[in-house]
C-alpha cells in the first residue's frame, strides 16, 4: 500500500484482563486479542477507505478501571458511545483516557498518508491505568 503505516497493536489491559477485537477494512479481517497480546498490522490511507475498528466486547461485566489508548501522532481517531473521555497529546503521542464502566465505545483510527520521513514501526497501545494507582 502507498503511504501505510505499520501498526502494531497491544492489549495490556492487565488488571480487567478482557480480550479486545479489531477490525481492519482493507483485509476485512476480525481479530479478538487476549490480554498481554499483540497483533500487527499495516493501515492505508483513509482516502483508499481503509480503517481499524477496536472495541472491548461487552461481557463479562463492567470494566473496572481506567482505560488508555496510546496512539502515535499522524493517527487520527474516532471514539463513538464515550462520555467522560479524556484526550491529551505530547509531541509523538495522542493519549486517551476512557473512564470505567460498561465498554460500549469503539474507536475509529484511520490514516491521512503523509510521508513523515522514514518510517518506523509505531504501536497502539491499551491498557488499564496500573500505572496511576502508584
């Protein structure tokens, strides 16, 4: 694919330990990753009407603490059915903070296609805020 990115996408929801599914339109492949699981794929540019779809099945029960989603810059998202969610940015990073609760969101990432040098594998990144609890 002209101008894709190279995603590799993890599940360290560690503390919930919940599967999470993706979808990736270009394959039209589903993909349910276990926790402490990666998958890799390579995202075209949205203009060729490519995207990723990744949500957290509903069952068994709520989930009980913070989830974050780290996405590389150059990533644009979409995050549906989420109140209370927060996002911030660094200069590689975009950093959203999905509050606890039932996970009925799915986020949308597409790709504009924009050569930024040479590329690197980025990865996506979600976890449990294991790291807050300090």
């Amino acid at each position: 694919m002209r101008n894709s990115i190279k995603l590799k996408i993890r599940n360290e929801l560690a503390l919930d330990q919940r599967d999470m599914t993706i979808y990736h339109q270009a394959t039209k492949i589903t993909s349910i990753i276990s926790s402490g699981r990666f998958v890799s794929v390579t995202l075209g540019p949205e203009e060729d009407g490519d995207y990723l779809h990744i949500s957290i099945p509903g069952g068994p029960g709520e989930l009980k603490h913070l989830c974050r989603v780290s996405l590389p810059t150059g990533i644009d998202y979409d995050l549906s059915d989420t109140p209370g969610f927060a996002a911030s940015s660094s200069n590689d990073r975009i950093l959203l903070t999905i509050p606890p609760g039932t996970p009925q969101w799915q986020l949308k990432l597409t790709y504009a296609g924009q050569k930024r040098g040479k590329p690197k594998k980025e990865e996506i990144i979600i976890l449990s805020d294991e790291l807050q609890e300090s």
